[in-house]
C-alpha cells in the first residue's frame, strides 16, 4: 500500500485501539513473558499503549519500549503507571536505547508491520544489539495460511451488531509474500477504511533472519501456553538467545 510508513498505523488505528485490538491473550502473555524475564531487564519493541508493558511493570519488572508512533505512546502514558516506562519514538529496526537487556520482545505478529525481507532483518539486527550475552529475543506471529484464500484474495465478516457491520477485505501476493489489509467499517456515522499491509515470512526464514543476526534458535512454542509448536499450529512463540557479546 502506497504511503503507509512506520508511522501511520498510529494515526489510523490510537483512537479505538484498545476496544477494537485485543486479541484476548493478554493475561497469558503476561504470564509468560513474566516467568521468562526472571527480574532481567526488559526492552519492547513495538511496546504501542502498554497492553503487555504495563501490566509486567505493575509486577515490578524493570521495562522500557520503542514505539514509532506518538499517537500510540500517548495512549501509553495516558494510563496509570504509563509515564514511569522509559520509551523511545523510533522505527524498531534502527533507533538505539541506551545499554543493554536481558530480555527483548516484539508480539502480536508485529514483526510483519515492518514492509521488507531487509527490513526485518534489521529488526533482528538491532534486536540482537540490544542483548546482553545469552540475552535472548522473542516473537509471537501467526503462521501463514495461503489456503485462506480463494484466488489470492478473501472477505469475511468480522463483527455485525444493531448499528455497524465490520468487514475484511485481502489481497495476498504470493512472490513478495505480503497481504494487504483493508477492514471496513459501516455504522451510524458512515464508512471508515482502516488499511494494514503485512510482510508475513515463514517460521524458517525467521530462523534465518535469526542467525544473520547471531542469533540462535532456544525454543519454539505453539502458544503462550507452552503447547508443542506443531504442524497444525496457528501461531509460534520463538526464543532466540545471543551467540555473541553483540553488534556494533
């Protein structure tokens, strides 16, 4: 999509982004990422209104964030607790915190925002730079699922009530392995477009991303439960510890 850029999901989607972007797996990530940290200092990448930050930083854990958009760390640090978390205004690919971590995390399939093979890269990159020794990163993304679509394209619906409808519209192109979001809301007000382009890659190709980085595959989980990530698995829940002191 033309003109979409790291800081436009922000100025589309901070106004409602609570109520309409849960994906109803917060508690259990908590849980996890909390279990995982072990009191080790904590970066987020993409860390947007704190929906995971801020209840980890409530359990006393030491966290800071990048975000690219304002308008998502505004709703950060328009919550209790928001404006004691450190954060930076960058594209999580290239800004720098200062010093390093034990533990950095990007969830909610976000690495995907990110538009490019290279540019994911980088993320990994800059990800790896961040780790202290035998630091580690972790992802949460979805598995690709071409079978989804009919001819490249699909449409669902994805909420009806009494005053909107909210429906989904996707374009998926396979050779540059991106899928274009269009959710179309209709309701009293009138239509909105809220667009989303997405750069998915497959469980391998972030190991490789991975490794570029020197970085190297710990564990990989089906979900924040810690299933076994198998063949049927939707999502994946990867661990990847430093190899290296970091990059320069």
């Amino acid at each position: 999509m033309n003109n979409f850029d790291s800081t436009t999901f922000g100025e589309l989607y901070a106004q409602d982004y609570d109520a309409l972007h849960n994906p109803g797996t917060t508690n259990a990530a908590v849980d996890f990422l909390w279990w995982l940290a072990a009191n080790r200092k904590t970066l987020e990448l993409a860390i947007g209104s704190g929906r995971v930050a801020l209840p980890l930083s409530k359990l006393g854990l030491d966290i800071q964030g990048i975000d690219a958009s304002p308008e998502m760390l505004a709703l950060l640090h328009a919550k209790k607790g928001g404006p004691s978390i450190p954060v930076r205004v960058g594209d999580m690919a290239d800004v720098k915190m200062d010093g390093t971590f034990g533990l950095v995390f990007l969830i909610f399939n976000t690495l995907f925002n990110l538009p490019s093979q290279e540019a994911q890269c980088r993320c990994f990159e800059n990800a790896a730079r961040h780790l202290d020794p035998g630091g580690c990163f972790l992802i949460e993304t979805f598995v690709p699922d071409p079978t989804q679509f009919n001819g490249r394209q699909n449409l669902k619906t994805l909420r009806v009530d009494a005053k909107s409808v909210l429906i989904e519209a996707t374009i998926h192109n396979p050779l540059e392995q991106t899928i274009d979001y269009q959710r179309i809301l209709f309701s009293d007000k009138g239509m909105q477009l809220n667009p989303l382009p997405m750069r998915y890659a497959w469980p391998a190709e972030i190991d490789l991303m991975a490794k570029l980085a020197g970085l190297q595959l710990k564990e990989r989980w089906g979900g924040w439960d810690r299933s076994p990530f198998t063949a049927d698995s939707k999502t994946h829940i990867s661990l990847y510890e430093n190899q290296h002191p970091g990059l320069s």
